[in-house]
C-alpha cells in the first residue's frame, strides 16, 4: 500500500480522508484506497463520497455504521459488476458523520442531487414542482401559481404534477371564488375594474367592489375548498342560489349558478375518485429489462392534483426497492411529504424512510402497502398506469435509437451520437446579440446542459463572427476544464443553424484550438426557406445532403433546430427587456438606486442630466458636490 498517505482530518462532525493514487482505473488501487480509510472510519451513521482521480464524485453511500459499510467495498468476490467499475475508479473518500441513520438519509439525498453522481440512482426530472399560493401578506390576498422556495407569507396548495393542472385549477378557481390573480402594483394603480371583473373571474376588490369582510369570505371558502371540504363549499353556494332564487334576485342567483358550474368543472375533471382519502401520494414502480419507470399520483383533500411518470437513472443491477427509496428521499428534497405515502411493494428500508421524512416535516408521515378498499384500487390504478408509461417509455427509446443509428449513418459518423450540441444566435439589427448551445442525448434533450453567451467581441451584425466567438469560448474552456475526450462532456455531433459560411466559421475556429474530430453539420433551410421541410446539410468535406420531407430523421433534426430557437430567442428576449428597463445613469460609478431617482426626479430624464452643467448638478436635492463633479466628469470627460 505504498505511495498512500494517512488521513488528512477527522473530527465528529465532518470527517475527511483523502487517499490519491494512479489517475487510471484499477481495481486493486482502488481497494488500497478504500482499505486506509477503513482504518480509521468510526462505527457510527454517516454518509461517504468516493471520489476518483479528479476529485469528482462517483457516489454517495450512507451507512448505520459506517466503518462496516465501507469495509464491504473491499470484499470484491462479492461485489456487482457495476461496483467493481466504481471501486476501480476511486482515488479518494469523504466521510461525513451524522446523529443517526435516518440524518444520514436525509444527507445523502441532498448530496446525491448536488453532486449527480454516476453510480446513484438520479432523478432525472429535478424541475420544482408548481403549487397554488394563497398570499397572506395583503388585505385582499391574491391567488396564483408558484414555483421554488417559498418565501412567501401564505397558503401552499400541491404539488402538482405539472402547471398545465396549476393552470386549469387556477381558472376554473376564478371562477368559483373570485380572488384576484394580479401583482399587488398593478392592484394599488386601478381606477376602474379590469376585464377578469368584466368576465366575472375576479370580485374586483381592487376598486372597492366588495368590502374587505366579503372577500374574507371568499378567501375562506377557498381555503376549506382546497383543504378538502369541497362539499361543504358546495352545500354553501347551493343554499345562497336557493335563497337569491326565492328572493327574486335572479342576477345573484346566475352569479351562483356559475359558480357552482365551475366547481363541478373542477370535481369532474379529477379522473380519479380519491374521495375520503385526505393527503397522499401514491407510488408505484414498473421494470423491464434494467429500465424502471415510477408513476406518481397527488392526492390531496380528496382531490387528484395530477399524476407524473418518472424514468430515474442509473438503475441497472439495483434492487427495485432500493431505487423506489432512492427515488423517495431526492423527490422530497423539495417536496413536503404527505401524512400518507401508498407504495406498492414493501420497502427493506421503509421505516428509516418514514422516520427521516417525519424528522424533516416535523410531523408523522407513514409509508404503507394498502391493501384492501379505494386506496388498493388507487394503487392498482397506478401500478397500470407506470407499465404503460414504461411500455411507452421503451417503444419511444427504441425509435430514438433507429433515428440515431440513422443519423450516424446519414453524417458518416463512427457510432450513433451520445451527445449532440446544436448552436444558434439572435439578436436585432445586432443588437443584444445572444449566442446559445442545447445539448440532447438518447433520452431526450438535457436542459441542465444548455448554455447561452452574450456576444461581447464579435461585429454584433455578423452571424459568422457571433458563431466564431461562441465556438472559441466554448471549445476553449472545454479543453482548459475537460481535455478528456472519454468524460462525456465532448460532442459526437455539433448541428450548427446556418449554411456554408457558419460551418467553415466554426471549423476554422476549432482547427486553431487544435480540435480537428469533432464532426460539424450546417442545417440551412431550402430553396423554398423550409417551408417545405427541405433543409440542406451542409457537411465539412464540401458535399450536401438532403432528405425525404416525411422522413422522421428530417422531423428529428428540426425538433433539434426548433430547441435551439427557442432557447437562444428566449435568452435574446430576456436580454432585450433588461436593456429597455437600463437607464444610461447606470454606467456612472457611484450612482445607486436612489441617486439615480433623485436625479431623474429633478431633471426629468437621463440626457437632460448629461447636458446639465456642474452648477445645475449640484441644485440637484440628495447630491452632494463630490457627486454632482463625478457625475459631471463622467459625462464631459475629454
């Protein structure tokens, strides 16, 4: 075990062992490593990084014990074939200790998404989930939809499985209760209702339609509605249809009628009868032939909130359970768990599941196997639907592999592409030019590898020097960070948008970086400007190529260009609307928020200050001498 040194720190709370050695896969160093760390590993829970050569991270383990855990590493008769691969590649351990197993579980999930290591199982799909916000930081709260941390005073109604039922939950709310939906600005300017009130989704508190106590109301009847107590909302616009009936007020009555439809529209539209059921989640897992797919049903208050269907990574040689509380701890990462969790199997580590879930939301959370009544129906329901998704799942794989074999044959490639980049720019009359990268591979377009650059050195009306540029800085810094051509960040495909100037644009620009194989491709649109579907591929030794317009190869490489699009447009837009909101004061140093008001307050706009005079400046209220001189040099410097 020469050339591995001791360890470098250990204490109770974070322990840290590094052991380096050959930057080469080998089983036998690899369990040298392992083995010198074993030495001095404590007997508590915790959870372990290996880490290879580079220091990037392989895995993420946790452990009752952690010194018997890692011990069973180095028994390499008994290990998996995909286990002998990582401990072939691990130079190096990080070990962190925890109160108990179930800290460790919990860790051990907000590693695995931090670092995305690729021999854990991953949740692909990491996208927050959307939920409806009651905002109770206003007199007359405002209903919407939110993403991400919620910081926000207010009720958090969901998940749910995606905004398109945020959406449609939203409008069909409006409707029944009449709850604002705009931003507290625009509420603080209105003189007059605005067209929600003329289409009767809002009760226009804004312009004193309703008092205070009469939309309190309605706020209450939201809150029961979505909280489960559908019915007694439902009992309640009932008896006041009835008695605005009896009284004559056939306006009201209508009013109601409405809203009563509107909340039928919202009972009706929830497929899934999950009445009595309260809050759950349902959880049910199908597998064929190392491919797994979990589908999830959002109950909550009775109501089906949607259902989504998951395809998580890395599950090969992994027992199916395992992956299914894998998949559990990382999905609540960012979801608070329901009391009642349904799954289909039972789980070898369910009570260390429900034990770290309780800790986490500081309430009880049970994981059970239902197995007689509605909730065994709801999770047959769900069993079915996760084998059609998976069923669905493996038919679009394998039409994804043929259209990459396709395209391999189509661009002379070695093997189908594993990784294909598609670049494109946008700007304006070049103004704030955007350059932009997507990234697909076999399953699908990986959005978390997107990238966009603002064109800084190029002719900004020059599609050829913005496409040289994006190629230098990106090929540049992949060969600073990455020269590994084996590490899967290099593309087997680049998909350019543009023709022949474009393509020898950025293959000029990768043979001065001494990149010479890497395979370009100018996607240029037809003679017709595609509206015919008649795209020309350009290829790098001069020839054209061309396809069917019904071929799905064709289909499959302007669903790659249209990606492209999107995004690179997006970020050009989101630029644009930064630079209409940019003031020229903000170029002069030392000039904040509120200098900058005050000198727009008193000057009216930013060129009438930079043709002020010093002695002008300085009349200016809030702006000293020193301010009105710098601001004066700023502008009149020669």
């Amino acid at each position: 075990m020469s050339g591995y040194g001791p360890p470098t720190r250990f204490n109770e709370e974070a322990a840290t062992f590094t052991v380096r050695g050959s930057d080469t896969p080998d089983l036998d160093a690899g369990v040298a490593a392992i083995r010198n760390v074993v030495r001095t590993l404590p007997l508590k829970a915790g959870v372990y990084r290996m880490q290879d050569a580079k220091g990037d991270v392989l895995y993420v383990g946790k452990a009752r014990a952690l010194k018997s855990r890692v011990t069973n590493y180095t028994q390499v008769a008994n290990l998996s074939t995909r286990l002998k691969r990582m401990v072939a590649q691990t130079r190096s351990m990080t070990i962190v200790t925890t109160n108990n197993e179930a800290e460790a579980l919990l860790l051990e999930a907000q590693l695995i998404k931090r670092y995305r290591p690729p021999y854990n199982v991953l949740l692909r799909d990491d996208k927050s989930f959307p939920f409806i916000l009651l905002n109770s930081e206003h007199e007359f709260p405002r209903i919407q939809k939110h993403r991400g941390a919620r910081r926000t005073k207010g009720d958090y109604y969901g998940p749910f499985a995606s905004a398109g039922s945020v959406n449609t939950t939203l409008n069909a709310l409006q409707k029944l209760f009449l709850l604002r939906s705009c931003t507290d600005g625009f509420f603080k300017t209105r003189d007059r209702p605005c067209l929600l009130y003329q289409i009767k989704r809002c009760s226009a508190p804004c312009v004193g339609r309703i008092d205070e106590a009469g939309y309190r109301d309605l706020v209450g009847d939201a809150r029961r509605f979505l909280s489960g107590k559908a019915t007694d909302v439902q009992a309640k616009l009932g008896a006041q249809m009835q008695a605005a009936a009896e009284a004559m007020d056939f306006e009201l009555a209508a009013v109601l009628r409405d809203r009563l439809k509107a909340l039928t529209f919202i009972q009706g539209s929830q497929f899934i009868n999950a009445e009595g059921m309260g809050d759950a989640d349902i959880f049910a897992l199908a597998s064929h032939e190392g491919v797994m797919g979990i589908q999830a049903f959002f109950i909550r208050g009775g109501q089906n909130w949607g259902h989504r269907s998951f395809f998580p990574a890395h599950t090969a040689e992994v027992a199916e359970d395992e992956v299914l509380v894998q998949f559990m701890t990382q999905f609540y990462e960012e979801v608070p768990p329901p009391r009642a969790i349904l799954v289909d199997r039972t789980l070898g580590e369910g009570a260390l599941l429900e034990q770290a879930l309780s800790d986490a939301a500081g309430y009880k959370v049970a994981v059970s196997v239902p197995q007689r009544g509605t909730r065994r129906r709801l999770m047959e329901q769900a069993e079915r639907n996760a084998r059609e998704a998976l069923e669905r799942r493996l038919a679009e794989s394998t039409t994804q592999a043929k259209l990459n074999r396709e395209l391999a044959e189509l661009f002379d490639l070695p093997e189908p592409p594993d990784r294909i980049e598609v670049y494109d720019n946008s700007h304006i009359q070049g103004t704030n030019a955007v350059g932009a990268m997507v990234v697909a591979g076999p399953e699908g377009f990986r959005k978390g590898q997107y990238r966009k650059w603002n064109i800084k050195e190029a002719q900004t009306d020059s599609d050829v020097g913005m496409m040289r540029e994006v190629f230098r800085r990106r090929f540049a810094r992949q060969l600073e960070e990455s020269p590994d051509r084996d590490d899967g960040t290099w593309p087997d495909l680049v998909l350019i948008d543009g023709g022949r100037p474009q393509l020898d644009a950025a293959r000029a620009t990768l043979e001065d970086l001494g990149i010479e194989d890497v395979c370009l491709v100018g996607v240029a649109k037809g003679p017709h400007h595609g509206r015919e579907g008649r795209e020309v591929f350009h290829l790098m030794g001069g020839g054209e190529r061309m396809l069917p317009v019904n071929s799905p190869l064709l289909f499959y490489i302007q669903r790659l260009r249209d990606e492209v699009h999107r995004f690179v447009i997006g970020a050009h837009r989101e630029k644009r609307a930064k630079a209409i909101g940019a003031s020229p004061l903000d170029e002069v140093p030392g000039i904040g928020p509120s200098r900058k008001k005050a000198l727009l307050m008193h000057f009216g706009t930013a060129r009438a200050v930079r043709d002020a005079s010093l002695a002008d400046l300085q009349k200016a209220p809030g702006i000293s001498a020193g301010v009105a001189q710098q601001v004066y040099d700023f502008y009149h410097a020669k």
